[in-house]
C-alpha cells in the first residue's frame, strides 16, 4: 500500500522506540522522510534507521535539538505532515525540570511554532502518553472505564512527584492550547506501557519493565495498559491518513497488575527463574479498564498482550540484551 508517494512528512526524535517504528512504516508506504535526531552523527541513534527498507531512497536525517528556538523550522517547512513524537521518557530524574518538563513543554512548542509558520503543514499527529490521562484523585477500580474525555491533574502530580506525567500533562495541555489559537489541525496519541520488537539498540524505559521481570527482580504493585509498539505506530499514520480523525485516542489492548504480566512471562518461558514476589507486602492494586471504542475507529486491532510479550523478549535475545 503506497499511500504516500510523493508526500514529505517530519518525524521529531526519530531514534526512540515508537518514532523508530513510525518511520518504517512510513517508508513502506511510499513517504518521504524528514527524522530529526539530536546527534545524527551517533551510530548507535541512526544506523537502525538507516537500514530501514527505502531509507537510502527517502530517509533524510536533520539534527535538531527541542530546547532550541526555531531549530525545527528548515525541517518542517515543505512538509505535508509532522509527527511529533520526541520528548524524554525517564522515570527516576533528580531535576525534573531541566530533564523532564522544560524538554516536553518548550520543545512541543518549539516544533507547533516551526508548524505554524510552514503553510504546508495540513496536520500535525501528537505522541503524548496515558500518563496525561489517568492521573487525578478519582478512584480506579475494575468497573471504571477511562476514556479521551480524562485528563490528569497537574497539582495531583505533583503532590505525588509523578514527575513524568506532569511533564507530559502539561505538554499537552500547552499544544491544546497553542493549535487552537493558530488554528493548527492536531491529532494526538496517548498509548500506555509499549512493548514489542526494538528496532534501536538500546532498551527505553516502557520495556525495561520487561527487562527486570526476565532478570528476577520482584514484580511491582502497579497496573499499567499495554500496547504493541506496531499498533502505536499504526495509530499515527492512521490519524494522519484518515481526514475525520480528530482530538485525541487512547492506546491499550488490555489492562494488567504487574503481578499477571509475571505470571504470563512465567508461562512462556518456563526456565526462567521469574520472581512471584511483590516488592511490597500491600493489597494487589485493582486494574481498571481502558476505552477501546476510539482507537478501534482508527481501524486499529489490537495485538494480544501476550504476542508482544513474547515479540518484546525475542527482541531483547537477538540484540544480546539477555542471554539465555
């Protein structure tokens, strides 16, 4: 299916996890690539990309730096589409701020002000997080459906230092705000805990999840929606391709405590010594659940947890993340 001939579109952060996907995909589907990476020059950011089928062809690699007034402007310019998807994902930070929230906030204006000068641009797809969803004093519990109509709450996460989701909260919240007053057309995706194959060398946060369940570590006391990383990427060519798509989609083809994602693991791969201790002796959280209704508008059907588990594990042996 070659949708894209002749059409340039902008993915920012082109070397993480999701992006990385997003521009494969794109590239199979006949689109011109403009990726921005921070060091173009670091093999280990873009020989991944590189490779990728149609990259000598249609690939081109900017660098570009989100902290940098005006430094996405010559990328976006000419582009029909921008997917926006660069913005630190860490989890522990000892300065929120200057590692977390000036990177999304700034840095997702900094990409919608080059938008908004390029008249080219139709529309621009969001990679923002359920962290923006689900976090607000509200209980969760298993007849609770959350769905695109929730947003957290900033005070809440900062009582709570969950400084990851404010970072992203208050991102989206400012891109709301800048594209309603520029009369930009957004789109934006908010997937929850990604797993499946790495394209990228290195393991990023979401699978490192994974990564210490494999290797023994007590499971945590949490629930967290899980979704393929090929579903989340499919998710963002949708929403550009699709004209009607609007507002934002929750991504996550099933809600589970950290608890069952062990016992899954343990299923699949019977050798491994895979922990059945919590890391705290308090009652199991409950799960809740996730509205699927929007995403599956998007044509998006999702792959069963278990297939990215075992897609996520299987990565990790090939590139001799684990060994055994």
């Amino acid at each position: 299916m070659m949708s894209g001939e002749g059409k340039v579109v902008c993915v920012t952060g082109a070397s993480g996890f999701i992006a990385s996907w997003i521009v494969k995909f794109l590239l199979q589907r006949g689109y011109t690539v403009r990726a921005t990476v921070r060091d173009p020059s670091n093999p280990k950011k873009v020989d991944h990309l590189l490779k990728l089928d149609g990259a000598k062809e249609r690939l081109q690699l900017f660098k570009a730096d989100l902290l940098e007034q005006g430094s996405f402007d010559s990328v976006v310019e000419g582009c029909d589409g921008v997917f926006h998807t660069a913005s630190p994902v860490r989890f522990v930070v000892d300065d929120p701020q200057a590692e977390l929230i000036d990177p999304a906030l700034k840095g997702t204006l900094n990409v919608l002000k080059s938008c908004a000068k390029s008249p080219s641009v139709k529309r621009v797809v969001f990679t923002s997080s359920f962290a923006t969803v689900v976090h607000d004093p509200r209980p969760k519990t298993p007849e609770v459906v959350i769905d695109e109509t929730w947003f957290s709450n900033p005070d809440f996460c900062r009582e709570s230092k969950l400084w990851y989701p404010l970072s992203k909260t208050l991102a989206e919240a400012a891109a709301w705000k800048f594209v309603n007053e520029n009369k930009i057309d957004m789109v934006v995706i908010n997937p929850t805990m990604v797993a499946g194959p790495l394209l990228q060398p290195e393991v990023n946060e979401s699978v490192e999840l994974i990564l210490n369940l494999i290797n023994g570590l007590p499971f945590r006391n949490k629930n967290y929606g899980w979704v393929n990383v090929k579903d989340v990427a499919n998710a963002h060519i949708h929403a550009y391709e699709i004209a009607s798509a609007g507002g934002r989609y929750c991504l996550s083809e099933t809600v589970v405590h950290c608890s069952e994602l062990a016992k899954i693991l343990r299923d699949l791969y019977p050798t491994i010594q895979i922990s059945d201790k919590c890391e705290d002796d308090e009652p199991h959280m409950p799960v809740y659940q996730i509205s699927k209704e929007k995403a599956n508008s998007l044509g998006i059907d999702f792959i069963p947890l278990e297939v990215s588990l075992k897609e996520t594990v299987e990565s990790f042996r090939e590139k001799k993340i684990v060994d055994f």
